[in-house]
C-alpha cells in the first residue's frame, strides 16, 4: 500500500528541488533578524522583573494576557485548526492514504505556531507577575506555562473540529477566560494575584507539571482524533487558507473581510421582511441596520471590548497609547458596518441602477457607522478613570469617524507600481503603506481634537469639545461634497 512518506516525497521531486546553501542561509538569517528585533522587547521585560509590580496593574494585566489568549483560541477555531493546501485537499485528501498520517504536517505547524505564541504569553506572565527571587526556575515555569496553555488551546481547537461535543468545552474555555478577566479588572484577585507572584518554588512546581500533564493529554487525544475530521470541514478551511494565501502574497488585505464575511452568509436562509416605509436614500442603508442586527453575537463581542481602554490605563498605558486605544478601537467598530458602502464600490454599475445619488447614499450609509463608533468611544471614555465632561468626545467624533470607516470601505486596490522608499530601517512598499493609511488619515483629521484633549488630561475639555464638535461635522461634509466617484 502506497504511504504517505511516499507520495510527499514523489510530489516534492516534481515540484522542488533540494534545498541549497542560499536556502539554507537565507532561513537562518531571517530567523537571526527576528530573534534580534524580538530580543531587546523581551530583555527589557526580562531586566526589570527584579522591580517591584504594583498590585493594581497586575490584574489589568492579567486581563489583558485573558483577553490575548481568548483571540488566540478564536483565531484557532476559525483557521479551523487543521488545514491543508487547496492542492492536497482536492487530490489527497478523499484517497485511500492514511488520513491521519496525512494531516501529520498540519498537526506539526499547529504546535509550532502554538509554541511560539506560549512563549509570548509566558513572557507577558512575567512581566504581570515580575520574579521577586530564583529569577532563572520562574522565567522557566512562566514560559512553560504559557507554552502549556497554548498547547493545550491548540488541541482543543482540533477536537473541537472533529467533535461537536469538544467545541462546547472550547467555548467554555472561552467564556471562563472572558469572565477571568472582568475578575481580575475589578480587583478582586488581587490577593491570589500577590501570592501567586510570592508562591514558594515547590508549588510553583506543582503548577507546571499539573499543566504540562493536561496539555500533553490533550494534545494525545487532539493527535488520536485528526483521522475523525470530517473531510468537508477540511475542504472549507483548505479553501479559506488558500484564499487567505493569495490575500497574502498579493498583499490584498481587504479580501480577508470578504472571506469573512461571505464565510458567515453563506450557509444561512434569511426570511424576507417588508421594508420599513423609509426616504428613497435610506432604503440601501436599511440592509446594512439588518446585517448587523442580524448578528447580535458580533454586537455582544464589540461592546465586550469597551473596556480595553481602560485596563490598558490601569495596566501602566500612558495617556497617549489610551488615546490611541480610544479612537482607533472606535474607528475598527465604524468599519465593521460599511459593507453595503464596500459592496457599492466593488460594483459601482449596480448602485447606479438604484437611481440614488452617490452623495445621498453615503451620507445614508455614514449613520449606522457614526451610531457604533460614537456609542462605543462613549462607552470607553466613561470608563476610563478621568473626571468631568470627557465622554462627550464619543459623541462629537462620531462624524468623523463615520466619514473615516467610508473611506477604508471605499479605497481602491494597492497599487503595487509605486516605489520603495529605501530607510534606515530597511525597505517600505509605498503601495500598501498609502493603502493603510487610507481613511485612518481622514479620522485621524477629525478627531485632532479630542486626541490632543486626551492626550493632555490636565487641559480644560471645553475648547477641545467645541473644535471636535466643527471638526467631526466638517470632514464628514467635506468627504461627502468630495465624493465624485465610485471609490475615493
């Protein structure tokens, strides 16, 4: 019977030839470079764990490490985790190989990918716990710990895509963490915290190998179970990494929000509804007040990360990066809901069959983004720990943050013929940076004010307030008066 060892190696004589020195080198130079970028970040944190951690920022700090180990198990579960090439999955996939053996590569890249991710969060473990004594035996226990848990995330992920039953206890496993960190934000692990952070070596020990004794279960029962994968499930998540692929190499970042977002539509019947009795303007718009009340999981998770702000205050953040934090995340939330504005100008000839203006229909489609970026700021800034009127630069930026979310849905492709610009740095495409820069450019514009205001708590607000609420209002009506075209 023909083995699997045995076709790779038939398929790699057809298609690449032995690696030479130049491979070789270039593979050790790139990761030569990435040891040295991520080297001094991590010896920072390493050099000031003798310090003093204030118990405050400890819990701010573990939600945060709650929060990033919740994206990385929901990263997992929508990867799949266990994926093959489009090639392998149309080919190899229904043929009579040992489909375990054959999935082996994947499980290997799981691991890998969770090993250097374990290492991450073992590092943020140090850094919210600090190492008061015996520096070298907690620096290992926090990383294998982290190790551990990404690990074990990782296997619950592909039982979770074999079974059913295990995607329960991922989801459980989610929601604990969620909860984990609303408890640690609110102060009330503050003492586990600080014994945690002094726990005798023996017990630290105990830790460690009851958590490399989990994760190795799961990890054999995740291995045991790759031969139960239904190949349908493999062929869906073959198909996205491909997709995901070519987004990639071609450096077309957007087409990962269609992938999603087809992804999530396509397997559901929607029922028809009578059409509210709305101005000819707003009747397009309707449809994207319906895409998003639809999801109501999606709205639950946006207005879950309103605090995020405000633990990274409370975690040591400086007034800039909260302010940063503030506008960019209500900027992420306008852009979740101009896909009907994305859609228009991806086929500008089936808008024109509306027999809408341009103006008037994007001056329609900017209330919904307007209504969720200015709720959510609104939201953060209440919690953030600052006295006074702040909050109302939620409100008064919401304009321009529409008019910003309807620019990034309406930018062309990257233009790849652009020059490089050579930096002391090294190399920077101009193409997909001015691609990037596309409509967080006109927010930024927009919210000058209050970015200057919170970045200057100390400053009376009123001035501020009154320049955001011109401001907002005059970029939002200067995009609309500029939109001439089907993108801009």
């Amino acid at each position: 019977m023909t083995q699997v060892r045995d076709v790779r190696a038939y398929l790699r004589s057809r298609t690449h030839g032995p690696a030479s020195a130049i491979d070789r080198y270039v593979t050790v130079f790139g990761l030569a470079m990435l040891a040295a970028v991520a080297g001094r970040p991590i010896s920072g944190v390493l050099a000031a764990l003798d310090a003093p951690v204030d118990p405050v920022r400890m819990g701010a700090g573990l939600a945060l490490l709650a929060v990033a180990f919740t994206g990385f198990l929901t990263a997992a579960r929508a990867a799949g985790p266990v994926l093959m090439s489009p090639a392998d999955a149309a080919w190899l996939l229904l043929s009579p190989l040992d489909r375990r053996k054959l999935l082996g590569r994947s499980a290997r890249v799981i691991g890998l990918v969770a090993l250097v991710a374990g290492l991450l969060l073992g590092v943020g473990l140090l850094a919210v716990l600090g190492a008061p004594d015996q520096l070298v035996w907690r620096v290992l226990a926090a990383l294998v710990l982290g190790v551990s848990a990404t690990v074990g995330g990782a296997a619950l992920a592909v039982l979770g895509q074999s079974s059913p039953a295990w995607q329960i206890w991922l989801s459980g496993a989610m929601a604990a963490l969620l909860v984990l960190a609303v408890v640690a934000v609110s102060g009330r692990l503050r003492t586990v915290l600080a014994v945690a952070a002094h726990a005798p070596l023996a017990a630290v020990t105990a830790a460690v190998a009851g958590a490399v004794a989990v994760s190795w279960l799961l990890a054999r029962r995740a291995w045991a179970s790759l031969d139960r994968i239904p190949a349908r499930d493999l062929v869906a998540s073959s198909a996205r990494a491909g997709y995901a692929a070519d987004a990639t190499v071609g450096l077309d970042l957007s087409t990962f929000t269609w992938i999603a977002e087809d992804n999530h539509w396509r397997s559901r019947t929607l029922v028809s509804r009578r059409r509210p009795g709305v101005a000819a303007p707003l009747a397009p718009a309707w449809a994207d007040w319906l895409r998003v009340i639809r999801r109501p999981g999606r709205l639950a998770v946006v207005a879950a990360t309103a605090p995020l702000p405000a633990v990274l205050v409370q975690a040591g953040g400086s007034p800039t990066a909260s302010a940063v934090a503030v506008l960019g995340g209500a900027l992420a939330v306008a852009a979740t809901a101009v896909s009907g504005a994305r859609r228009d100008a991806g086929n500008p000839a089936l808008a024109r069959l509306l027999g809408l203006g341009l103006r008037p229909a994007l001056a329609a489609r900017a209330v919904l983004p307007a209504v969720l970026g200015g709720v959510w700021a609104t939201a953060a800034l209440l919690m953030l720990p600052v006295d006074g009127t702040w909050w109302l630069f939620g409100p008064l930026a919401a304009p321009a943050l529409a008019a910003g979310a309807l620019r990034m849905a309406r930018r062309r492709p990257i233009d790849h013929s652009l020059p490089v610009l050579e930096t002391g740095g090294g190399a920077i495409p101009v193409g997909p940076l001015l691609w990037a820069g596309t409509g967080v450019d006109l927010a930024l514009l927009g919210c000058l004010p209050a970015f200057a205001a919170l970045t200057t708590p100390d400053a009376a607000p009123g001035p501020y307030l009154l320049a955001q609420a011109v401001t907002g209002v005059a970029v939002l009506l200067g995009y609309l008066w500029r939109a001439r075209t089907s993108r801009s």
